[in-house]
C-alpha cells in the first residue's frame, strides 16, 4: 500500500460530521492547517445532537441549542470562515435516505468544495449509526452531485470535488502533517463543553489537570497516526481521489 501525504491546500473544504464535535475529532488539525493557508472552511453537521447528554433530566431543547453555538465556536477556532450548517436529523437516528442524500447533495453544489472529509463507512465494527449513516451520505451525496440528472430540480449546477477524505479509516493510506495544528485542534474541542463528560472525558472543565490530560490524549493520538507516513503528528484518512 502507497501512503501518501499533504494534500495540497484546497481553495475551499466542506467536512461532513454526524454531530457537533465529530469535525474536529476527525479532521480538526487538517482543517486548521488548511485555513491558516487561505482555505474556505465549511462544516456540515447532520444531527441535532440532541441525545449528547448522560443526565437523563436534560433539557434537550437546550442542550440541541448549546451545541449549535459550540459547534460554531469550534469552527471559528480552527480558522473557518465558512458555513455551519446543521441538517437537524435526531439524533441517533440518522439514516442515509434519498431525503437525507437530496440534502446533503445541495450542499456540495452549493459550496463547491475541493476537498470532502466525512466518517468512513466502511469502518468495520464501528457502533455508532450516525456515523455510518454520516459517512455512506458523504459517499452518495458526492455521486450525486457531480451529475447533471440527480436531483435536478435543485437548479445548482453539478460539482465534482477532486478529493474525499475518511477519518476513522478503516484502511488508511494518507496523512496529514498537523503538528503546529494540534493546539488549534484541542481548542476547538475545548469548545464544545456540554460534551466533556461524554466524549471529551473531562469531568470538571476548569480542572487544569484533566485539561491537559485530554490535551495528551489528542498529541499520542496524533503520534500514532503520523507513524503511518513517517511523521511526528499527523491525522490518517482513508483517501479518494478519483470520484
Ligand atoms: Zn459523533
């Protein structure tokens, strides 16, 4: 297998996650890098996030708007400039229908990116359905969008993007260099705070200690991925150029 590295920086980059905060889990480092370069950032998040809380007292009305306003912060941290749309299926729930297809489509038409990332949906043993329903609707919303007779009533004219890159790869076989992003990575997580106990692992955010043990996590993560390529701190995606 033929590993390869750094892209070079697309002129705009539109990073498809299930839910507020799988980005920048995914793909944050690369997407800073890229935007301290020139390149237009642009999120699309599919789900409410709406089931991201251990309490079950939780007002979801709330927390689904929380996360709306975490999600944007994030993408501010990383440097974006561009679009945070949110598509507001329930989450967990998520499934990649034609309805869901036609929408995320008109995105990509609208946005014209260069670059595409998403999940993988190939992942084997991944347990999360919105994040296979997330990846499979990055795949066919790509097919679709690239040809004239899918979905014409949308009047946008079709778009090819020259790349799609999957986080969480089941097969990796590209890495980003990330290093000086890293900081701008963690940061942007930092953003999302109703998803410290739950995701992030941080039971009390003005703990120092665990801040900076998350941080640690997120550098030996970043280490293991570079290994594949070489490099001391990278992201590794699964990548598809010829779409
Ligand atoms: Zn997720």
């Amino acid at each position: 297998m033929t590993v390869t590295t750094n892209l070079a920086t697309p002129a705009r980059a539109l990073a498809i996650g299930a839910h507020p905060d799988d980005v920048e889990f995914g793909c944050g480092a690369t997407l800073a890098k890229w935007a301290a370069d020139g390149c237009e950032i642009h999120h699309l998040v599919c789900t409410d996030g709406s089931k991201g809380s251990w309490s079950p007292d939780e007002d979801v009305a709330a927390l689904v708007a929380a996360r709306q306003i975490e999600q944007r912060a994030a993408s501010k941290a990383l440097g974006g400039t561009g679009d945070v749309a949110f598509l507001n299926w329930i989450d967990g729930e998520l499934e990649a229908g034609l309805r869901q297809r036609w929408e995320v489509c008109h995105w990509i038409r609208r946005l014209q990116p260069d670059v595409v990332l998403g999940h993988d949906p190939w992942k084997r043993y991944r347990l999360h359905p919105d994040h296979r329903a997330a990846g499979f609707l990055a795949v066919d919303a790509i097919v679709a969008a690239r040809d004239p007779h899918f979905f014409p009533e949308q009047g946008a004219a079709p778009h090819r993007p020259s790349s799609l890159l999957l986080w969480e790869a089941d097969e990796p076989d590209h890495v980003e260099d990330v290093g000086r992003f890293l900081d701008a990575k963690v940061a942007a997580l930092l953003c999302h705070r109703s998803q410290y106990r739950t995701t992030l692992h941080i039971d009390d955010p003005d703990d120092v200690d665990q801040v900076a043990r998350f941080r640690k996590r997120m550098a030996d993560r970043a280490a293991d991925h570079g290994t594949l390529a070489g490099i001391d701190a990278g992201e590794r995606f699964k990548l598809l150029s010829e779409l």
